[in-house]
C-alpha cells in the first residue's frame, strides 16, 4: 500500500487540523446519528497516515457526516470533528479523490 506524505503533510497544514489528538476511543461513533455509517476515528488515522488510497475508498462516508457536532459533546479529546471532516472534504476536492 502507498503511503503518501503529501497527504499528510498537506492535512497538518489545514488550519485547525487537530485530528491528531484523537485518542482512538470510539465515543464519537457512539454517538453519532449515522453510528457505523461513519467513523470518525478510522477517517483521522487513515489521513494522518498518508493512506490515500484507503482514504478515497471512504469518501462517501466523508461527505455524509451531517456536521452536528453531536459526537464533539463528549469527546475526552477535545477534537474538533466536523471542522475535521469538513477539513477532509477540502482535501479530498483538492487531491481529486472524489
Ligand atoms: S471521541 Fe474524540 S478521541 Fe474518541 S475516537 Fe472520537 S475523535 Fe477520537
Ligand atoms: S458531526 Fe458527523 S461524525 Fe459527528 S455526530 Fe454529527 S454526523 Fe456524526
């Protein structure tokens, strides 16, 4: 699998970026009206890691969070997941990944 450090490196500039605090807990996806339908852990660590091609595979998933922020309430992480997500969009337009 490729591993693309453009991606990463692109991700980290996006401002307000701060994925990388996720703990990996799965509280999100607990509380998340669509529940496995998106899963916002799996997403940040995918894109961290530069696996652009995993990420593509998961862009419907990116654009059907309804950013409500219900899962941000609870958190213990304190990340921004919808401004995450959103962030995603940006970058996958960006990268023609969708
Ligand atoms: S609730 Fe926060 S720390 Fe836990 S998996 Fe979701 S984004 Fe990561
Ligand atoms: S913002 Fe997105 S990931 Fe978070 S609870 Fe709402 S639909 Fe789910």
């Amino acid at each position: 699998m490729r591993v693309s450090t453009a991606l990463a490196a692109e991700t980290r500039q996006v401002e307000g970026f701060d994925a990388a605090a996720c703990l990996n807990c799965g509280v999100c996806t607990a509380l998340c009206p669509l529940g496995y339908e998106i899963l916002p852990r799996r997403l940040f660590r995918l894109v961290l890691l530069g696996l652009e091609e995993r990420l593509a595979e998961h862009v419907p998933q990116i654009y059907s969070c309804l950013l409500c922020r219900m899962c941000e309430a609870n958190c213990p992480a304190g990340v921004h997941i919808a401004e995450n997500i959103r962030a995603l969009r940006t970058i996958v337009g960006r990268r023609r990944l969708s």
